[in-house]
C-alpha cells in the first residue's frame, strides 16, 4: 500500500505478538523480528522423545484478558484451542502428611477455609470482595494507562477508587489482619512471591491476584501454553504481519532523534517506527548509543528484580501418583527462602519449589504411561550459575519430590533438561536472568517503572514485562495493547 507506514517490532513475546496484531488490524505493515528460532519469546516448547515441555509460564490465570484481547479481532480463544478449568486448581503440600487441595467450586472452598479455620469463611468472601473490586479497578483503570507521568492518574474518581486499593499497606499485613493459620497465609501469600517482592514489600493492591486465582480460577489450554503462542501467530498473519525468526536485533541507529534503521545478523531494517519487545535493559543498554538512552548503569543497578528460577524438565517412564496438575512444595521455611530471594541473595538452604504435571490433565504432553514434569524454584536474579550448582539442587528437588510423594522416580527419568540463569541471559537477554521482570513493589509500580516511551528517540517505544503494566502473560498481552495505542496516537499526531 503507498504510503503505508512500517512498523518493526523487536521480539515476538505475548507483548510483541499483541502489539503487532493491533498495528496490523489498523492497516500498518509490521515486522516481529526474533532472534530464536521459535516465536514466543519465554513461552517457547522443547521437544524430545515423545515430550512436550512448555519453557515457561505454566499458569493460565486471568481468562478474561485473553477473551477481550481476541475480541478486539471478532474472535475468541475457542476459535484457537480448548480451555479446561483444572480442579483442583493446585495442591500445596505443608509435609507428606499435610495436603491442602485448592478446589475450583466456592462452596468447596470456603469448606477448606473452615476446617483450617473455623470462621475463615466469613472473612474469606469479605477478603475476595475488596480483592474482586481491586481486580477491577487495577485491571480495568490502570492496567490500560500507559503511565507517562502521575498526570495520569490525577483523577478526583480514580483518587478516590485509589484509597480502596491499598496502595499503601502491604500484602503480610493485609493477609494476616484477615486470617491468623499459617497456612491460609501462605495459600494467600504464595501469589507474590512470583511477582518478584517478599509480602511485606508488595502492596496490598496484589491480593486482585488472589481474586484471579480462587475467584477466576486455573485453566488450562489443551496441548500448553504453547497454544496461546500458536493461536496469536495464526491471527497475526492473517492480519499480514511477518515474522522473521532467526534474527537479531544488534544494534537500532538514530539520526535526528529518530530510528534510521535496526542492524540485524541478518541485514538492515527501515522502519518509521521501532517498538521494542526485546528485555528493556539490553535494549537500552546494548543496542542504542548512549545519548539515546533512556537511563543509566546506576539506574538499572538500582532496579529491584524479580526472582529467577532454576528449571528441570524431565519425562520418566512411568506414571506418578496422586499429584496433581500444579504442586507447590511449601515443606521448607517460607521466610528464609524468600529472604534468601530478596533481602539477602544467596543460593536458598532450604527452597520451596512448585511440579507441574501437564500430563495430568493432557495426554498430547507425554507418551502413554509416561509423565511429563516441569520442576520450578525460585531464586535471586544475578547469582553464580554452573553445572555443578544445577546438580546439587536437582538432588535437593528430587530427593525431597520423591520422600514427600513417597514415590521413587529418580531410575525413570529418561528425560532430562536444566534451564536456569545463564540460559535466561543468553535466550532472552534478561537483565541478571531474571525470570519474572521488575519486582511489583510500590517504587516501582505504574509511572515508576521504566517509560514505555523513549525520551530522546521519537520513535521508538517499549514493551513488555519490564515496563507497564507488568509482569505475567496476561499483563504482556495488555502491554502490547497500549503500546499499540501510543504507536498509532504517534503517526496520527505526525
């Protein structure tokens, strides 16, 4: 089309893919360029003998940000995969003795509340109100405001809707002025620690997460994660993006405070406009010349990160019984590891870890008989990463899976994979591996965290998990949805 403008979009994430299926549906030519060989930025597949591991985010929370995100195209997720609500939605083992289930049904629900704490119920319902309310005042007010300046938010209606968020408390308390069992508590709490922040130093607002989870629920897309992936690309190119894999970005030239063009290991790009989805910190401070930065080396040291995680995909030849889909191995000091995470980092003496076993719940995710397990623990971003550390905490995992379980796999394994710091830095350029993007503190929430646009580059623009909304698949999806919007406001002001 003449005169049709160009957009490149740098990275091919659920913020990248969102965003370019927008640009596209209003009439833009646009380009993703990947630098993996597959689409999908964290949430990529790995395949061997007859398994099928999803790379990265395993939870399917917020199903209603992936229904508007396809409305916006006339379509809805069913037209790409199949969603099933698993039941329960995880289990939580305190000891091998001490099994919480987390039922998907209310009812069910506030029955488990009560025979841990007789009168939880009560609080319970008053605890998912305010966090229902907080779900649809954050994600519905502020999750879509591209957060320039505080100007935004000067709003005598959304002042007032904002004292009611809890901006100012913290989560711990938050949770423990409602429910005195340690267990509630850490059921409550378990969502923040992979927010990147201890309880005490996440605000209260988060506990929208506990309405996502108990409230909205856990779901699963019939043959992974992966499927989201597959189901955005299908809808990108029938709206005419091209994606170029196998492309990386090494360089974005500027010349009169604009993007010239975008140097690859593949060639040079034009474009009238260049979003980036790539990490934010590798963009900012390896592929734009200094003057054309938007923050410095102090700057980013500054940044309080999210956790990594250190990862085991593993196929074994033999079924494992009574788990569910999603475990969480609270059996270890939740206070130490998150210290160990957080205040003082260090690989953790005792860690919490979290199974998912997609074979469960999908037949297509193992051979027959077979189970397909993905094991996670979370630690702090930056740490020393080898062979050697991996080993170790393996047979930490491992052994403490199999002892809880009470079930032996340690001679079935036939599959095995380690992902960890390091592969976070090489793949994806992640900011000291990070795993999760920036912490959602209150110092780093909304106009706080880093601009979405480039202050000295009229063109360029940024998306993704570390800058707004956040992190998490269903805040990528929104991310790429107002980048979209700053994108076409740009052309329209031109």
């Amino acid at each position: 089309m003449a005169g049709q403008k160009h957009i490149i979009v740098i990275g091919s994430g659920f913020a990248g893919l969102s965003a370019a299926c927008v640009l596209a549906q209003e009439g833009y030519k646009v380009t993703i360029l990947e630098k993996n060989s597959q689409p999908g930025g964290r949430a990529r597949v790995w395949q061997q003998n007859g398994f099928t591991f999803d790379m990265g985010p395993s939870w399917y929370w917020m199903p209603d940000v992936f229904e508007n995100f396809f409305a916006l195209f006339d379509k809805k997720p069913a037209d790409y995969y199949t969603l099933k609500r698993i039941d329960p939605g995880y289990r939580v083992y305190f000891a091998a003795d001490d099994i919480v289930d987390v039922p998907a049904d209310r009812n069910d629900l506030d029955q488990l509340f009560e025979s841990i704490e007789p009168g939880s119920a009560t609080q319970l319902a008053k605890f998912l109100k305010q966090a229902k309310h907080k779900y649809m005042v954050g994600m519905g007010e502020y999750a879509f405001r591209p957060s320039h300046s505080i100007t935004e938010f000067i709003d005598f209606n959304l002042i007032k809707k904002s004292f009611s968020l809890q901006l100012l408390s913290s989560m711990r308390k938050h949770v423990y002025s409602n429910f005195k069992n340690p267990k509630l508590r850490q059921l409550l709490e378990f969502p923040v620690l992979f927010l990147g922040a201890a309880p005490q130093d996440t605000p209260a607002m988060y506990s929208l997460m506990n309405y996502a989870d108990l409230a909205l629920g856990t779901w699963y897309p019939m043959g992974g994660m992966s499927e989201i992936v597959k189901a955005m690309i299908s809808l990108a190119k029938s709206l005419g993006v091209e994606i170029q894999l196998d492309t990386e970005v090494v360089k974005i030239e500027v010349a009169d405070k604009k993007v010239s063009y975008v140097k690859t290991d593949r060639g040079d790009f034009t474009a009238d406009m260049v979003i980036a989805g790539a990490d934010y910190h590798h963009v900012d401070q390896h592929l734009l010349d200094k003057p054309h930065r938007n923050y410095n080396k102090k700057y980013w040291d500054s940044r309080v990160m999210s956790p990594s995680s250190l990862l085991f995909y593993i196929g074994l030849n033999k079924k494992v019984e009574g788990i569910q889909h999603h475990n969480l191995f609270f059996d270890a000091d939740f206070e130490q590891h998150a210290r160990q995470i957080y205040k003082s980092p260090q690989w953790p003496d005792e860690p919490l870890f979290y199974v998912c076993a997609p074979s469960k719940t999908d037949s297509s995710a193992a051979p027959e008989g077979c189970e397909n397990l993905f094991f996670l623990m979370p630690v702090a971003p930056g740490l020393d990463d080898d062979d050697t550390i991996r080993e170790k905490y393996f047979e930490l995992l491992l052994s403490r899976f199999e002892s809880i379980t009470g079930q032996s796999i340690r001679n079935n394994i036939v599959v095995k994979r380690s992902y960890e710091l390091n592969d976070f830095k090489t793949d994806y350029h992640s900011f000291k591996g990070n795993a999760y993007g920036l912490a959602n503190t209150l110092g780093q929430t909304a106009f706080f965290k880093p601009a979405m646009r480039n202050k000295h580059v009229s063109n360029l623009l940024y998306t993704g998990q570390l800058t707004v909304p956040g992190p998490g698949v269903p805040p990528a999806i929104i991310s790429g949805q107002i980048v979209a919007k700053e994108a076409i406001a740009y052309f329209k002001g031109a």
